[in-house]
C-alpha cells in the first residue's frame, strides 16, 4: 500500500472543500442587504402590522357610536381583530 495517494486525495478534497466555502462566503458577503433594505423591510413589517389595528380601532369605535348607548367593547373587539389581522399579515410576509 502506498500512502501518498491517499493523502494527495484527502489535501486535494480538503482544497477543494476550502474552495467552494470560501467562494459562499463571498457569495453571501455580496448579496448581503444594506441599511436601506433592512430599514425598508422593517417599516413594511410595521406597517402590515399596525394598519389593521387602526383600522379596527376606527371601525370599533364607530359602531360604537353607532348602537345605542357608549361603550367599548366594539371598539376592544376590533382592535384585538386587528392585531390578529396584522400577526397573520406579518407571519406571510416574513415567510415568503
């Protein structure tokens, strides 16, 4: 037997492992989101989340007005509607 292939295998797939990391690594250094992208994506978060619950709380509060004598509960119920809304909003968007 004679060990000199085998080790010439192991340098030449220890290289070639070394190789293709590091051209990844380049690869993700390149494609890495800037500041304006991450700030983007996290004001489209908020937004998707934040506009339902206004909008429930709008939506509440005037049939509120609405039915006879003030209370909150439409109000309440629409604003935990919304935050449900705008949960589901965010899981999507962030899973895509």
């Amino acid at each position: 037997m004679n060990p000199a292939p085998d080790g010439q295998r192991d340098r030449r797939k220890l290289a070639e492992t070394v190789d293709k990391q590091a051209e990844r690594l380049k690869r993700a250094e390149n494609e890495r989101p800037t500041l304006l992208a991450e700030t983007r994506f996290i004001g489209t978060i908020g937004l998707l989340f934040i506009l339902p619950v206004i909008a429930g709380a709008y939506f509440g509060r005037w049939l509120d007005e609405k039915l006879a004598g003030y209370t909150v509960h439409w109000t309440v119920s629409m604003i935990f509607l919304g935050i449900v809304i705008g949960a589901v909003n965010v899981y999507y968007f962030v899973r895509e």
